[in-house]
C-alpha cells in the first residue's frame, strides 16, 4: 500500500510550507495552544487559491471537549456549507456524549450535510471510553477515516491500540496515526502499521510553522 502524508497546518504559511515540502495532504486548522479550531473563512478561501494538494478542513468552534451546545452545532453547519462552496477536499470533526462515546445523531448528520465530501473523525477518538465500540459506530456513521494516536500521547506510545483497531477496522475505515509523528520514527509506524495515510504537525521547534526539511524527510520515509 502506497503511504501518504498529511500536514496538520495551524496557519496559512504552514500549509504553503507543506506543499512545497511534497505533503499529500493538508489539514488546516487553527490555534496550536488548544489542539485546533475551525480556521476562518477568509484564510480557507486563500489557502484554497493556493493549496493544489488536498485540502481538509477542521470544523471545531469553541476548542473543547467535543461536546457542543446547539449554537455551537449550528455554527458547524453553517462552517461545513461555507468549506463546501470554497471547493475543499474534505472535512475533520468528532463529537461525543459527556458519557465518552459516540453521538452517533450529530455526528450523522454532519457527514450526510457534507457529502460527497470524505470526512475525517479527530482526535476525539482518543477520548472515548471504548475506543473498538467507537470504532464501529464512527464507521456507522459514515466517516472515511480516524486521526488518533491510539489514545496516548503520542502515536509511537499508542502503537498497540493502533495495530489493533486497523485490524478491527479491516479496510472498513482507514486509520491515520497522529500525535507527535516525526522522522526520527515514521518508519517504525510505517513498519508496523497497514494504513495509508500519516498525520504530523511537522513543527520541530518552539513555533506554530511547520518545518520543510522535516515534511520532506517524512516524505522520503514514506516512499
């Protein structure tokens, strides 16, 4: 299976960086502080002038736990019909119960209003309380892939959990590895994991840019 690389970009310059650097994909968010927020219209309709590789985009208005109040349900669909008519290539969210599992009404709803578009389910994956039950009912609801880092903090520690829900996945869904993924150890992920696509932040110093040299010696590890 040809391995493929997506760049979480918290800003505009990083997601050009990550295109000069050969990423297959760009995620664009914004706000590292708080893991990522939807970005504003403004910089996804620029960033889509200017980004020729995949476009995702995230939709997470308010930065918290997953759970969101109606206003904030309204505003993620108003944000998924906005992306749609800019022309992105996909859409990235999650939402949960206070219980720590799937709301598989919400979240339904989200993918059916963003269809045909793919949709990614976050990093609340590594939330839940029973991450092979939310497995199955992330798929139920349509989405096409999993961002997690096998619920610890970083993918590498999380690698058991991975192996096993690609496993249990089975083609079903694809499962992305992300949460502190960089070159010193992708090929180790690589190794161990049948999955096609890769998520880093490609950040390597105390910044919110992503580094080139490090999106293209991640890109070289995939190949």
């Amino acid at each position: 299976m040809k391995q493929k690389l997506e760049i979480a970009c918290f800003n505009l310059e990083s997601a050009l960086i990550a295109q000069e650097g050969g990423a297959d994909r760009v995620e664009l968010c914004k706000d590292i502080s708080i893991g990522g927020i939807t970005p504003d219209e403004s910089v996804v309709k620029e960033a889509r002038e200017k980004i020729k590789i995949a476009l995702v985009v995230m939709i997470n208005p308010e930065g918290k736990e997953y759970i969101y109040s109606d206003m904030d349900f309204g505003k993620m669909k108003k944000s998924i019909v906005d992306f749609k008519a800019m022309g992105v290539d996909g859409l990235v969210f999650g939402i949960l119960n206070k219980e720590g599992t799937i709301n598989k009404e919400q979240n339904k709803e989200l993918v059916q209003l963003a269809f045909p578009l793919p949709c990614t389910f976050h990093r609340a994956f590594d939330k839940v309380k029973n991450p092979l039950d939310a497995l199955e009912d992330i798929i139920n609801c349509g989405f096409k892939t999993i961002l997690t880092s096998g619920q610890k903090q970083t993918a590498i520690a999380g690698i058991d959990l991975l192996i096993d829900l690609v496993s249990k996945a089975n083609g079903r869904i694809a499962i992305m590895p992300g949460g502190g993924v960089r070159s010193t150890h992708i090929s180790v992920l690589k190794e161990k994991l049948d999955t096609s696509f890769f998520h880093s932040s490609a950040i390597t110093a105390s910044t919110e840019f992503a580094d080139v040299e490090e999106v293209k010696s991640l890109k070289a590890k995939l190949s």
